[in-house]
C-alpha cells in the first residue's frame, strides 16, 4: 500500500504551452523543486484548488471522473497567469500557459485514487469524520500497514490539501474502535477537543449504539437483555465468560430484539449498554448462538465473500447507528450505515424461508 504523503512539487515551464503533457514534448523546458516552505505549500495548493473549482466544480476533486476531466489534454478554461506553474499534493498538478492561454490540469493523483481505496464517507464536520467501515480493516494499525485511520488521514490529506504543512500529518484521533470483522459506522476525530470530547462520551456511555447481527439458531425469547461477567483472556485476542470475583471481570450487559428468523438463523438488533471488546460475539455464543462467520467464538458457517486470508473474512455484524453529541454545538447527531451488500444473500434466505422454499445452495 503506498503510502500518501504531504509532499508537493512545484514545476515551473518556460514558453508557450503546447497540446501534450511536458514530458512529451520536447520543447517544453521544466524544472523540478521540492517545496520546503510551509506558506509556499499553502499558496501553491490553494492555486491548485482554485483552478480545480473552475473546472470540475470542486475545489477538493475525490472521483475519478473529476480527476479523468483534469487529466484530459484539452480540457480548459479561462484564466490570466503571466507564468507557469505545476503543483499539488503528491504531484497533482495544474499547469498554466502565459497570460491569456488556456489551463490544463493534470493531476498525477488519478491512479492514486483508482488503486488505494478511500473511505466511505458518512459525514464530516469540521470536527469530526464518520465513516461506514468494511469488514476485515482494523480501525489502527502499525505505521505503513492500512486501516481506517490512516484512509481516513490520506482522505483529509487529499481533500484539504495536508493543510498542516508538507512535512506534518493531518490529526486523527480515534476515541473509539470496531473489531476488525465488523462492518459500520466508525466515528475519528479531526483535532485533540474533539477526541476528548467524543472519548468522553463512549467512556460515560452517553452514546446510543445500535447494532445489526445474524446468530445462528432462533433466538427465544425474541426479545429481552442479556448481562454477563467477562474478561480479556491475557495474551490473546479473545473474551471469555467469567466468575463476578474473577480477576479482570467486567459487566457487559444489552438489550436485543428479533427483527427476521428461522430455525436456522436469527436477524437481531442489538444496543449494547457497555462496550466490553468481543462482548455482543460473546454473549451471543454463549447462550449458542453464535454470529455467523465468527470462527473464533464457535461458529462454522462462512459468511460474507471467500478469502483465504483470516484478516479478511467478514462476520455478521455490523454497527447501523450511533447517537452521540456533536463537540462543536453540542447537538446531537445521528450517524447509519447501511450493511455491505452481500447482506442481501441473507435477505433472501429469510425471504424464501417465509415463503416455504428450500434454502439455495451454496455457489460451488
């Protein structure tokens, strides 16, 4: 995974601007610099971000069809530099003619954008920034390794044009997390207040969590609350169901009521009122109903799309909806994610099992 750093590079070419890149032509002569002052990055971003509202409509280009309408040779508008100049994050460029000639942008971004995924999206403030999270990304990682905080930061990067300096990250605080097989909304934080604030929230349970998991077996009661004494389980990455005096106990206690089953499997919505790690995995499989997809906590049905690679393997779990108070108005703020799609697969079998069909068959 390549990394995405705030490096800009300012080139400069001499005379008339001809209808191919500089490195095509053979009369365009250029000069590479690296741009060390911090207000020259600002300034010579922010001229990137100009000329890309005046041509794509947006100052902060993210698509790929934005960036393809950049990249066209030909692709112009109207504008009076008396220089040339090419510049921007990692390279993404904007290339000027003397005055009265045509601009031509060409952001070398493009197969960034088309080959490193980015984020998706659920709202950002200037405060803060949710996201719907796949399954098999950690929310942290190991500098260099990818996961969600650092698609968040390259986001913003890319975005706000690394408005902390060439050579400074942008901030990202995470005041909470998701399992790495988890799905769903994921909130950071964009200053150090704000990671403050939201971590505060989380820690006093303040924020109204609802989740969307598939167990294997009907659930009965349909509805009720589960509460049980669990613990870390020292040097590995799993919980365990423990005695009140054990050491390392902790409360986990939530509320669940069926939304879709059959005898073979069970659509809960879950709001758990603690956040214990592992603890809705947990607590399901205990009782023997384990989430589909999870290995760990005993279940042997395979969910999601097949991979070979364990990281990567999704279970049936995912965070629809947060609650939580926005730290710059205090107001509260409602976050949904809307589950992958192959979700749907399940749908579907809850939908034939209604109706009286035989289950499908697995592919294969």
């Amino acid at each position: 995974m390549p990394r995405l750093e705030a490096a800009a590079t300012l080139k400069i070419a001499f005379g008339d601007i001809p209808e191919t890149l500089p490195s095509e032509s053979a009369g365009a002569r250029t000069q590479d610099l690296r741009i060390k002052s911090p207000l020259l990055y600002r300034l010579s971003y922010a001229l990137f971000r100009a000329l890309a509202l005046q041509v794509t409509g947006s100052a902060s280009p993210r698509t790929a069809e934005q960036f393809n309408r950049l990249s066209s040779v030909g692709k112009s508008c109207d504008n009076r530099v008396p220089f040339g100049i090419q510049t921007g994050l990692n390279g993404s460029s904007s290339r000027f003619g003397n005055e009265g000639e045509c601009i031509h942008l060409i952001p070398s971004l493009q197969e960034e954008y088309q080959t490193t995924p980015l984020p998706n999206i659920i709202l950002e403030t200037s405060r803060l920034v949710a996201i719907n999270k796949p399954n098999g990304l950690a929310t942290q990682a190991p500098s260099g390794i990818d996961c969600a905080e650092f698609r968040v930061r390259r986001w913003l990067e890319i975005r706000h044009g690394a408005l902390h300096g060439p050579n400074n990250r942008v901030y990202v605080g995470v005041p909470h997390r998701l399992d790495r097989a988890t799905s769903g909304v994921l909130v950071f934080a964009r200053d150090k207040r704000a990671a403050a604030h939201l971590a505060r929230q989380f820690h006093d349970r303040t924020v109204q969590k609802s989740y969307r998991v598939i167990v294997s077996g009907r659930v009965d009661p349909p509805h009720g609350e589960w509460s049980n004494w669990m613990r870390k389980i020292v040097d590995e990455a799993r919980a365990e169901i423990c005695d009140q005096n054990a050491t390392g106990a902790q409360i986990a206690d939530l509320r669940y009521r069926t939304l879709n089953g059959t005898d073979a499997l069970t659509l809960l919505e879950i709001e758990p009122a603690t956040g214990r790690s592992h603890q809705i995995r947990l607590q399901a499989s205990s009782r023997g109903h384990p989430v589909l997809g999870d290995s760990m906590y005993g279940s042997g049905e395979p969910f999601g799309p097949r991979t070979d690679d364990p990281r990567l393997r999704a279970i049936a779990l995912h965070a629809e909806r947060l609650v939580l108070t926005d730290p710059e108005s205090n107001a509260p703020i409602e976050l949904s994610a809307d589950t992958p799609e192959f979700w749907l697969d399940i749908d579907a079998e809850f939908h034939r099992a209604r109706r009286g069909s035989p289950p499908a068959r697995p592919a294969g």
